[in-house]
C-alpha cells in the first residue's frame, strides 16, 4: 500500500511512484483522468518529451492544463449523466 498524509496525499502517493521520463519514452500517449492541478507538472513534462498528452475531466479544465493538452479530449459528466463519456 501506498499512501500519503495530508493534503493531495493520493496525488502526492501516485506522483511519487510515477517516472515521467520512462512514461514518455514507453508510452506513445498518455492520458491524464483528472482535473486536480496536481499533475499539471507531470503533463508538461511527459509533453515536454513530444509525449501527446490527452486529458479527461468532468468538469472545465483549468489554463495550465490547455496550456499543455489542448482543450480536455472528452468531459464526463459522472454516470448517471445522460452525456456520453467520450463526447467533448
């Protein structure tokens, strides 16, 4: 198990553990599920590597992630929504 106190602690946990340098030069691709600031950081340096970087959200995502994404690939409005999943 892994784990953080505080604050983030789940995003804190996950970035810990997450190499952005081998995940860029694996990965052809890359998709962010979430629209927490805390892995802008992670997106701008796996895009840095000419990574795409796509991101998902279900709600408007912030200027830093458009910045580095793009305009979000898809929102998802949760799942009792009657908005599709993989509808922008």
């Amino acid at each position: 198990m892994i784990g953080h106190n505080g604050p983030n602690g789940a995003d804190q946990a996950l970035l810990s553990n997450i190499d952005p340098h081998l995940i860029a030069r694996r990965y052809d691709r890359v998709v962010i599920a979430s629209a927490d600031n805390a892995f802008i950081n992670l997106a701008d340096t796996i895009a840095g590597h000419h990574t795409i970087v796509e991101h998902v959200c279900a709600s408007p995502s912030s200027t830093r992630y458009r910045a580095i994404t793009g305009p979000p690939t898809h929102i998802w409005a949760g799942p009792h929504s009657t908005q599709h999943p993989h509808a922008a």
